[in-house]
C-alpha cells in the first residue's frame, strides 16, 4: 500500500469516527469491532500450520542426529 492510499484510508477512518462520535453507543461497537479486527490479525501473524512446525522438528531432529547441536546455558535462554 502507498503512502497516499495509506493516508486516504486514515482520512476515511478518521472521518468515520468523527461522524459516530457524539454517539456513545456506537463508538463503544465501534472500539469492539476494532477490537476484533485487531485481535484477527495478530492470531494470523503468531499461527503457522502443522506442516511447517513437523518441518521445523525434522530439521531440528536431523540437526541434532548430525551433532549439530550446541549447548546454551540456562541463564542465556532468555537473553
């Protein structure tokens, strides 16, 4: 997406909200349906399907079967 569609799409965004803003009942639909919207995405960003996950197994048995496995200390973990 351009940077001009971007900002239409905002202006259009925007401009619906203000429209619906005096309306407490409808900017409160409004935050839900945003809400859920958002929450759509994230899932689809933080999913992957079955089949890429056995692929990541298969690389990390075969890894380890070839010795190509290198230790890291427990208090590195999370560093």
């Amino acid at each position: 997406m351009t940077a001009v569609q971007l900002n239409a799409m905002n202006a259009e965004l925007f401009g619906a909200l203000q429209t619906i803003s005096s309306d407490e009942s409808l900017m409160k639909k409004a935050v839900r349906a945003l809400k859920r919207i958002a929450s759509q995405s994230t899932k689809a960003e933080n999913t992957m399907s079955m089949a890429e996950l056995e692929e990541i197994v298969r690389q990390g048995e075969k890894e380890i079967a070839e010795g190509n496995l290198q230790p890291i200390a427990i208090e590195n973990l999370w560093k």
